[in-house]
C-alpha cells in the first residue's frame, strides 16, 4: 500500500496492508493523507482522509467508481491535499470510513457488495 502525507510536507512510504491501522494513528488528526492498495493496478482502491472528512475511489474494468453514502450528485468544493477539487456531495464521507473500507479491500468482491459505488 502506498502512502502518502501532507503535514505540511510531502512523505511518501510503502507499507503492508496490515500496517495500515498503526499508520493511520501515527498521522496527526490536521493531516492529509492519502493510500492507494495495489497502485497502477486494474483493480487499485484509493483513499484521501482529511481532518474532517474521507473519499474513496475504485478503478474497476477500467472505470473510476466513488463510494457513495448518500445519494446527492451535487458537485461541491473540497480541500484534498492542499488542493481545491469538485467532489458530489453524496460521496463525502465520515473520516474514519476511508479507512475501514480500506481494510475490506483486501476482499475485493466482498467490498463492492458491501456498499453502494457511482461511476466518476
């Protein structure tokens, strides 16, 4: 898995799945983080989790998903990583829940089931 974090510079680690629990208590509340499982894979899960709140993206036959909790198309502005980016609203979601579907990656199938994906 890969890591990457802004507090306020640029680290960037490779660590096992199985770590990710330790890292994600290690990373200050204030800080942005991003992991990425199996990057430049067909089928890679992508995590942002800022202070307030967490996204995360799956690339499945070659189409970008977004988890979505809520069903609420509409685009708004978001910080990620320092940077200002349009995200629907519908796939905000609570900080702590990037990081738990992340661990539900490691069964791909078993993550898709388990909650509601839109297409990019």
């Amino acid at each position: 898995m890969t890591v990457e974090v802004w507090d306020p510079s640029y680290r960037h680690s490779e660590v096992p799945l199985s770590q990710l629990p330790d890292v994600y208590r290690s990373i200050p509340s204030d800080a942005s983080l991003g992991l990425t499982l199996d990057d430049g894979e067909d089928d890679c899960v992508i995590v942002t989790v800022e202070p307030e709140f967490s996204t995360v993206t799956a690339l499945r036959d070659r189409t970008f998903y977004n988890l979505q909790l809520v069903d609420d198309p509409e685009q708004v502005e978001i910080m990620v990583a320092g940077e200002e980016i349009h995200w629907p609203k519908g796939c905000i979601l609570p900080r702590e829940t990037g990081i738990q579907v992340l661990l539900e990656a490691a069964d791909r199938d078993q993550m898709w089931s388990r909650h509601t994906w839109v297409e990019q």
